[in-house]
C-alpha cells in the first residue's frame, strides 16, 4: 500500500467497486474527483483491486477491470457489489471483535466501530452481549472489572494496586505500580508502568489483572523513565525473561492458544494449523502439569530431562489409577 493509511484507503476501495459497476465507462477523471483523491491514486486503487476476490484467486475469482482510454467499466465483481451475509456464528465472532477493538487504545474512530457493530446487532438481532466469551484459559478480559479501573487511573494519572496473574509463574502476586500508558501488541492490551517491587518499567496483560485498585496518590515513574520506543512489529516489547527455563514444544491445532497465553521467544506456524514453539517457564513442576494436562496436543522437543519429567509423571498418575 502507499503512505495513505489503511483506515482511509479500505473503506474507499470497498466503495469503489459498487459505485463503478453503477457507472459504466466513467471517465478516471470524473471518478478520481468523486473520491477526493488524484488519478494517479485511483489507479493505484484500481491496481490493488485487480489482486482482490473470492478463494482461489484465479483469474475468474478476482475482481476484473476493463480501460477504454481514460474510462473505466468493471468486468467481475467478485461479489462486491452484494450486501455481507453473515452467518450467526461468524456475525457473533464478528461482534466481540468490534466490541474489543471499541475499547483498544490506538482506535482514532471509535464511533465507526460502535456504528458497525450495531449495525451487525441489528442485522443478526443480537442485541446483548454473549454471557460469556472464551479466551485462553477461561480468562474474559476485562470480566473482573479490574480493566476499566486501570484506564481510568492512566486517564487521571493516577498509581495502582495490582493483583495479576504471572502467566509464566502460574502465580498471583500484588504490586504497587505507577502507570506511564496502555498499548495495543499482538492483539491484547497492556498497562506499561513503573514497578516498585521490582524497581523497573513492567508491561501488565490487562486480562491476567484480577484487581485494580486506584491509590491516593499521582502516578509518579522515576524522572528518567520513559515509556519504551514502539517498533513496527510491536511484539518486540514483551522482552522474554532471560532467567528462565527455555522448552522447544511442537502444539497441534487444539493446543495453538497455549501460544497465545504464554510467553514465548519463538513461534512458527505450519500449515496443518500446528506450530513449533519456545516457552519460557520459571517452575519446573508447573510447567510438567501444564504439559500432561494437554496430552497429546504437545509434545516436547527439547530439552530431553523435561520430556522425562513429563512421561515420568504421567506413569505415576496411570500407576495411581491402576492402569499399570
């Protein structure tokens, strides 16, 4: 894509289909004016549209333009010009989506998010929210309320009582922390703050804070502390405790969320949906349940004492059971 932003760019692109099938044969000129924006940017548009259509992306799957001189008259459509239908599942998944996304920071136009979504609502006649949403284990962000608390006190720059769960520490611990800002990475929302205990700038998954508690006091991070630079590929801010222990797992289908919810310093996706994987884990017993109570949706590649620690435990179960 060019500069342009893809929130400026997309819904033109999604527009522009239906507009020229209405209008065969405008001049490029003409519908360059219409959209506000340069020839030379329209046909830039038009060359992305060209590599758009239906799955298999094959020359009669993609969306086809025909030029005649400076004019332009769309030969395919692939399927651009018909409502969205959504099945319920899809429109469902679709809308705790967009509810997500209202409530991420970063999102310029919130109200374009709260319009789409109603709009879904209404065309599914969902008009309530699920009960219940499922996110890695059992965890629904921001479910103890403890989310709205944290950007509030980052709103009124205010310090905070942190009870959260340590993912790679199977542990819930509390901390007093002065807030610097939230971002967006990889798709979850992190408080970055100034943590007293350990006496460094911290980043804290908003869906493993079990409680928040706003203090009678500012948000004070030491003078010298400032918020980290965010680089493009944003993951690279959840810097991987080097302490640790390393495990390499290879995770079936059914098993690719443990990706999702646990620090990792390497993941590689295949295309049956699997994924090779290096976890960081503190706790050696932890990590062993964790691994038996996946079964045969992981399996240990390396190191080899933690592929034994694991069989070694699961014939002591089979062994309490009698199975042995």
């Amino acid at each position: 894509m060019s500069a342009e932003g893809v929130a400026e760019r997309l819904p033109r692109l999604l527009t522009l289909v239906p507009w020229l099938l209405a209008r065969p044969g405008v001049p490029v000129a003409e519908a360059a004016a219409e959209f506000g924006i340069t020839e030379a940017q329209l046909r830039r548009d038009l060359e992305l549209l060209w590599m758009c259509g239906l799955p298999g992306y094959g020359p009669g799957d993609l969306v086809d333009l025909s030029f005649e001189g400076d004019t332009i008259t769309v030969v395919y459509d692939a399927g651009l010009s018909r409502p969205l239908r959504l099945s319920g599942p899809e429109a469902a998944t679709l809308a705790v989506a967009l509810r997500a996304l209202a409530d991420a920071p970063g999102v310029a136009d919130t109200d374009a998010v709260h319009r789409a979504l109603a709009k879904i609502e209404e065309a599914s006649g969902r008009t309530e929210a699920p009960d219940t949403v499922a996110v890695g284990m059992g965890r629904t962000p921001g479910d103890t309320g403890a989310e709205s608390t944290v950007r509030d006190a980052v709103a009124r720059h205010r310090a905070l009582r942190l009870t959260y769960y340590s993912a790679s520490r199977d542990a819930v611990g509390r901390r007093d922390v002065d807030p610097i800002r939230l971002l967006l990475v990889d798709g979850s929302t992190y408080l970055e703050a100034w943590c007293r205990r350990a006496e460094g700038v911290r980043m804290f998954r908003l869906d493993r804070v079990d409680d928040a508690e706003v203090l009678d006091e500012p948000s004070h991070p030491p003078p010298d502390v400032v918020g980290r630079d965010v680089p493009a590929d944003a993951s690279g801010l959840l810097t991987p405790d080097g302490s640790q222990q390393l495990a390499a797992l290879w995770l079936a289908p059914q098993a690719r969320w443990v990706a999702e919810y646990y620090p990792m310093e390497d993941v590689v996706a295949d295309d049956d949906g699997s994924a090779r994987v290096q976890m960081r884990y503190a706790d050696r017993a932890w990590m062993v349940r964790l691994l038996l109570g996946l079964g045969d949706a992981v399996e240990v590649l390396w190191p080899a004492d933690l592929a034994a620690a694991r069989a070694g435990r699961a014939r002591e179960a089979l062994a309490a059971y009698g199975a042995l």
